[in-house]
C-alpha cells in the first residue's frame, strides 16, 4: 500500500517522517515550500512535484494543511484523479462543516474519505505518539487504523465524517480555557511572590493539576515562547470553535472571554509566537 503526505510543516514533517520510518512501502511527499520536500526525501520518502502526482500514485492520500481554505484547495486539485481504491485522510484543523463538504465531494468519485485530527504538540509527532480523532464511515477507520498508528498511540473514532473534528475543537477549546485559567491564576500568585516552579508543585498537589501546566511551566518560567505550537493557530481553532457553537445556537462565554484574550495577542503581532505567549496579554491588562 503506498502513501501519500500532503503538507510538511511543524506537524507534517514528522508525522510523514514516522510514516518513512515504519511503512513497509514507498511513501510519497509534497509541500509547496521545497525545502521542506528535500528534506523528507533525504529521509526515505519519495519526492513529488504536485499534489496530483502524489495522489495519482497512492492508495492513501493524508493531507496535513493549516485551514479549511488550504484543505478545500487540496482535495479540489486532486479530485480529478481520485476514485475506488483510494482513501483520503484529511488530519488538518478545519471547520467540520468544510470537512463534511471535502468528504461528499471525494466520496462521489468512488474513494473513501476521513477525518483524522491530532492533539498534542511536536515533541509527540516526533515521538509518534500523537492523540488522534477519527470521524468517517467504521470500516474505513478501522481499515486505516494501522497507518494512524505509525504517527499516535491513542486512536478513537468518534462518529461519522466531520466529528473527529468536532472532538478536536472541543478539546482545544477546553485547553485554551485552562491555559487562561493558568495565565491569570499564576500572574495572581507571582504578583503575591510565589515563583513559577512554587506554583506549578502546589498545583499539581490538588485538582488544579492539568496537562498544560504540566508541561509548560518551565518555558513561562524562563520566558520561553520558541514556537512549537503557534498562537495563529491555536486562534483559528478559537475562531472554529466560536463558529460551531454559533451553528449550533450555544452561548460559550469561558471561550468567548478567550477569543478575546487572543483577537488581542494577534493584533500585537503574536501570531507566530508559541502559544504560551497569550500570558503576555493577560500580565498587560
């Protein structure tokens, strides 16, 4: 079975290098930034010069793009060449709306379609131990279950095609609104004068102890904001989430408060910093 990986940035490049090292047949690559092409290839993957070209050759065709916009460019290009006896997994963060538009569209030519988001940062793409969250038809999750597993080790499948998506915005939402709850409750304890290391032990002692801190509290400590998961993009996860609960006429005022917080770091030129850098935000008001 040869595989196809569209999109080699901070995630992809490592995703698509898992995949190299643990598939037993070719693994193609293509990315609109060369360098990143060249790369992959001096590691094993097999270089293309399009995106068509890729999905001409393989049998599954993963996507890893950074939105809806990007996603629909990429399935539009190749659908002229799709048909029965391929599968699409689209393992970007986009609108499940857009999502469920992408998957009619592939699923018309005869192949199969899936969402396939991650959760965690690059230490786990590099490690291949990525959370990820299947939306699409069973089989067809099931059947692509073994490839998912070259790139994360907690794989669960949450309904038809788009809910994977949902679960990943669903669960961003829920970080974003405990890195707040972090940012403002640790400024507070600072400005009483207990140190960043103090308060991330006496949190850990009780039932504020969270996945985020856990592993961030010593780059806030050191002022760190080395991007591994940029704040543009944890924005347009914000902006997915406010848009879906729209859709769904639901108030959410916790996300809202953190749209906000992040609207703000955006306007101050944040974007391409880590996303640790909305504390900055929260020390200005």
């Amino acid at each position: 079975m040869k595989i196809g990986f569209i999109g080699l940035g901070i995630m992809g490049e490592s995703m698509c290098e898992n995949i190299v090292k643990k598939h037993d047949d070719t693994v193609y690559c293509f990315d609109f930034v060369p360098a990143k092409v060249e790369q992959l290839a001096a590691k094993g993957a097999v270089a293309c010069k399009d995106s068509v070209e890729l999905a001409e050759k393989s049998d599954v065709i993963i996507s890893m793009v950074p939105k809806s916009e990007h996603s629909m460019s990429v399935y539009k290009t190749i659908l002229p060449v799709l048909g029965p006896g391929k599968t699409c997994i689209d393992m970007s963060t986009i609108d499940p709306s857009v999502s469920v538009q992408i998957s009619e569209m592939v699923k018309a030519t005869g192949a199969q379609f899936m969402d396939a988001p991650v959760v965690k940062s690059k230490p786990a793409a590099i490690a291949g131990k990525l959370g990820i969250y299947m939306g699409g038809d069973e089989a067809v999750c099931e059947a692509m279950r073994p490839i998912l597993a070259y790139m994360g080790e907690n794989i669960i499948r949450m309904g038809g095609n788009g809910k994977g998506l949902v679960m990943k915005i669903c669960h961003n939402a829920l970080v974003t609104q405990i890195q707040n709850g972090v940012n403002e409750t640790l400024s507070l304890a600072q400005l009483q004068g207990i140190s960043v290391a103090d308060y991330a032990t006496a949190i850990s002692y009780g039932g504020g102890q969270n996945f985020y801190l856990d592993g961030q509290w010593q780059k806030l400590q050191d002022e760190d904001y080395t991007t591994a998961f940029s704040l543009a993009n944890a924005a347009k996860d914000v902006g997915i989430c406010m848009n879906l609960a729209k859709e769904c006429g639901f108030d959410m005022p916790g996300e809202a408060n953190v749209q906000k917080v992040y609207e703000k770091a955006m306007a101050q030129g944040l974007g391409p910093d880590d996303w640790r850098s909305t504390i900055k935000i929260v020390r200005g008001r």
